[in-house]
C-alpha cells in the first residue's frame, strides 16, 4: 500500500455492512470526483468492489481501494462515519494545505 488513509471503527463497520449488501464482501473503493463547477473542490465517492483501483487501507475486515492517480490526495487523511437519527454519513478530514467543505465530504486544496 502506498498511501496511508486511515478508517475508523465506525466507517470500518459501515463500510463492511456496504460491501456485503453491495456483493463485494470486504471490499470498497473511494475515489475523488472534482466539483461541477471547476472552483477546485474535491468530493469522496464510496462504491462496492476495487474498480481497477490499488489497495490504500486494510482495517477491521475491509480493504479500501482507491486510483493510482489520485493516492497523493487522499495520502494522510482519515475516513470517518456518523449516524444519528436523521440519517448517517461518511466524513473525510482535509489534508494539511486543504479548507474543508462544510459538509465534511470533500476539501479544496488552498495555494
């Protein structure tokens, strides 16, 4: 693995739960899709399967796969997961140099 992002027990957990309802037990991928509007921000997208990516994190009986291309962004950073009563969520932190969207789904690297 070269990159080193870091899960959470509960994104560990939901991620599992994800996988296994998804049919690829133990296996997800979270790759970066840029902003519709070309302003430079940076949104996770988690799906079933490895989808040709690298394996960037192993945890808790999930391995996490993610594109060559983009292991320098996600280098570092730590996916994380909540749930209350309204509904739940993945999180990722913003790397250092990075604003965080306010959501907690995404980041904008700052020049």
């Amino acid at each position: 693995m070269a990159c080193n992002l870091t899960i959470s027990k509960s994104a560990a957990s939901e991620l599992i739960r994800q996988s296994a309802f998804g049919g690829t037990p133990g296996t997800m991928h979270i790759d970066l899709l840029p902003d519709s509007f070309d302003e430079g921000w940076f949104y996770i997208r988690l799906r079933c399967g490895h989808k040709e990516g690298v394996p960037i994190a192993r945890t808790d009986g999930i391995t996490l796969f993610a594109p060559s291309r983009q292991l320098t962004l996600l280098e570092g950073l730590k996916l994380d997961y909540f749930c209350d009563l309204s509904g739940g969520g993945f999180l990722i932190s913003a790397p250092e140099g990075a604003q965080a969207s306010g959501c907690g789904t995404g980041f904008k690297i700052i020049k």
